[in-house]
C-alpha cells in the first residue's frame, strides 16, 4: 500500500517549507518513523520522517525546492507497486489543499486519501487565457492555447516547480517564456534565475502561453518596488524565516494601536548583585548576564499587572495565569524567541541556564515547536550593541513588548543635589491600547523598577 509523504506544518505558523536535503534516495528502504528529509520551516531546521514503510519510490521536489504545506513530494511504496497515478497527480504548480486535506500535511496511505480531493495541489484541465491578451473578453479556445505550448508545457499546462513560478511571478516574467532543465521540462529556480540574469531574453524569444488560474501566486502585500539606479546589486533570497517575519510584524504595526512608554532604571544594585552571582558560583560554570536579571524583575512584576501578561483575541482579552517569556535571539536568518516557561518561578541561575540553552539551538536551528511558541510577554534586548533606546514591535496576540537598552555609567543627581556616576538603564514598553492603558503601563513599568532597583526583592 502506497504512502503519499507530504510537506507537512513542522511549526505552528508554518505555510510552507524548504527542503533542505533529501537524506532518503530513491530506492531506499524506508521504515516508519525514519528521516526522510530536512525541511526549513519559518523557525527552524526540522526533520521530515516517514509515516509508512517500504521503498522510497518518488521525490517530486528536488533539494532547495520549497513547497507548500499539504503538497505531495514523495511516495513510498513497494518496489513493485505501481505508482503512476500518484506521481502523475504531482506534476505541475500545486494549488491551496482542500478542506479535506489533513490540517498537519501528514504522510498519508494512498487508499485513504479522497480521490475527489486529494491534499496534493493539482491544476484544473482548462487553461485560462494569459493576463496580457490583446482582447481578454474573446478567451481562447483549449486547443489554441494548446498550439502556442512552450517547451515546459503538457497539454496547455506548464510544468513548473512552485518556487518557480513564484521567482518568476515576482520577477514580471511569463513562466510560459522560460526554458525548463528539469524532468520532462519541468522548469525549476535555476531556469528562471537565469532567465532573470539575461534579462528576459528567453521570454522575449518564447511564445506566450496561456497560464492556468492558479498558477499565478497570490498578490504580495506591498507592490514590488524597481529602484531607480544602475548601482550592482546581489539578491539575497528569502528564508522561511524572514517571510514569516514580515508576515507577523505586519499584522502589529499596522492594525495593532500601539503607544509607548519609557523609564530609565539605576542598574546599580542589579549589576552588584549579578556579579555576586557569578563569583559564588564561577566553579559551577554559571554567569549570569543583565538580561538574565531583566527577564525576573518583569516575570515578577507580571505577577501583579495581569492585564500586561495577556493577549487581545477580538472577542475578549486572555488575561495568562502563567508567566511564559519570549526571549529575542537575532539568528543569520532573522530573529526568532525561545521561551522561558513559568520564568516568575524560576531563580536567576536557572533561567540563566536556560536561556543560554535555548539561544545556542536556535543559532543552529534546532529548537523545538514547543520551545518558541507560546510566550504569553516578550522582550528585546539591543543593550549588547550598544543602543541605549529604541522601541520593538508587538508580538500579536501578546498585548505587549519590552526594549531593553544598553546599562550605561551616566552622571546623575540624587534627592539632594549631589552629582554621582551611576549605571543607567532605559526601557521602552510598547503596549497594544486595545488591552492597556497608559495609567497601567506605567504602574508595570514603576513595579518593574523597583525590582531592578532593589533586586532582593526578587530573590526574597
């Protein structure tokens, strides 16, 4: 019995994923529960396993290809078990998975999948008429559009891998106009890059072809912009992460009605007690850092402000019984949060572990699901660059955020007018006014102060 292996959600916010290497070849045995692949999602690198046993008859995305969640890219089966319709289903551009595909994308027997809808994204039998037809209400006919097929094509239909498409679809490029280098045709990213590199010559030269209706990718948020320069330029690609990124910070910035306010904090006693710390406990291998102490005095402080540790859902406000920090670690890739769970319950030395842990898998892309998702308050910490201010945009649906700027030595005058050095620490609360009002903002910012300020209070 044939397994239909999937790209399946491998984190929670995941559309679709980059398959980074195949570690399966084709006509390997296979067992349930081996790695058949590493996929990057919009969080990590994570392992892709088999949910059947047999031969590894079929990969439909070479490595690079990404592809989206609920697609088909594989097929394990019996050495002699005949195949052709399931690979044939995989040929050309997916569309969006059905209602009746599995939400997670998961590996699947070929005889229970629906035959009238299978999770694979497939393209429909007519062609529509190209977007550039000198007369789009007189659509062509099937076999016209049949009879100016590019090279890639099969029957009206270009055979072209979806990061294909999406390369070209961005680029302004008519996929129909590239040449395929892939199985039977099939054009794959390094045809389009090249035909991007020599300028659309190769579209130019090509017939145009009638596309499909879903072939074309979903409109991007903002219009690509043409920068009006001869300067050189090298194109970075996107990450899975970096796509993800935009996607969620656009949904903050723009709808979320966001105010900020900022303290500065005396870091004196913190700094005093940190190093303490790592004296007491140096033949242990603990050092604790600033952040470290940051994370406790507003896990604590959370405590007390509840409507500071919650989300807007649209319907109510969650206010969290539990105190989850995401933490902000900057990654070659983007940024990404681990979090540390019940950080209000934990003692500096643990969550000092923990987040240098959690920081050095993410670095390498090994974090878990679990392990950067679900932070109910997060913060942002640029104090190691040097940045003394700044503001950091809301994590929907958390109802806030928390900059942390670099401690600093600043001349100050106390209560009595004497001038004194002391070390000075700005934080910037970025609030969702939809859950938080000015008047709680600052009392969080006034308790997480005093906590700072007079860190026995954490400890006691």
């Amino acid at each position: 019995m044939a397994t239909k292996v999937y790209m399946e959600a491998l984190s929670p916010t995941m559309e679709e994923g980059r398959l980074v290497t195949w570690l399966k070849n084709e006509g390997d045995d296979v067992k349930e529960g081996d790695v058949l692949a590493e996929v990057e999602t919009d969080k990590a690198t994570m392992e892709l396993v088999a949910r059947g046993s047999g031969t590894l008859r079929k990969r439909l995305i070479a490595d690079g290809d990404t592809a989206p969640v609920a697609s088909l890219i594989g097929v394990i089966a019996a050495p002699d078990e005949d195949i052709s319709a399931i690979a044939g289903d995989a040929g050309a551009a997916p569309a969006p998975a059905p209602a009746e595909a599995p939400a997670e994308g998961f590996s699947k027997p070929a005889e229970d999948a629906a035959p009238a809808a299978p999770p694979a994204r497939a393209e429909p039998a007519q062609p529509q008429p190209a977007a550039e037809a000198p007369q789009a209400q007189s659509a062509p006919s099937a076999p016209a559009a049949q009879q100016g097929a590019a090279p890639g094509a099969d029957n009206g239909r270009v055979k072209a891998s979806p990061l294909a498409r999406r390369l070209a679809q961005e680029a302004g490029m008519q996929i129909g106009g590239v040449q395929g280098t892939g199985p039977g045709g099939r054009i794959v990213k390094r045809d389009v890059e090249q035909a991007v590199a020599q300028g659309g010559a190769q579209q130019a030269q090509a017939p145009q072809v009638a596309q499909p209706a879903e072939a074309a990718a979903p409109a991007p948020s903002a219009p690509a912009v043409q920068p009006s320069t001869d300067a050189r330029y090298r194109e970075h690609p996107l990450s899975q992460m970096r796509k993800a990124i935009a996607r969620r910070l656009s949904q903050s910035i723009g709808p979320v009605p966001t105010f900020y306010l900022t303290v500065e904090v005396d870091m004196g006693e913190a700094m005093a007690l940190r190093a303490r710390i790592n004296e007491r406990f140096a033949k242990e291998g603990v050092k604790t850092s600033p952040n470290d102490m940051v994370i406790k005095a507003v896990a604590m402080a959370l405590r007390h402000h509840p409507f500071v540790n919650a989300a807007w859902t649209g319907d109510a406000i969650h206010l969290y019984e539990q105190v989850h920090i995401g933490v902000a670690v900057a990654i070659e890739e983007g940024l990404i949060t681990p979090v540390i769970r019940d950080a209000d319950r934990k003692g500096l030395r643990e969550i000092a572990a923990e987040v240098k842990e959690l920081a050095g898998r993410a670095r390498e892309k090994k974090l878990k699901p679990e392990e950067f998702t679900g932070s109910t308050f997060s913060i942002s910490n640029l104090g190691m660059f040097g940045i003394e201010e700044f503001t950091a945009i809301i994590n929907p649906p958390e109802a806030a955020i928390l900059a942390v700027g670099a401690a600093a030595p600043k001349v100050v005058v106390d209560e009595e007018g004497n001038m004194a050095i002391r070390q000075r620490m700005r934080v910037t609360l970025s609030c969702d006014h939809r859950v938080i009002d000015g008047a709680t903002g600052a009392a969080f910012l006034q308790t997480l102060k005093q906590y700072l300020e007079d860190p026995m209070m954490m400890i006691a």
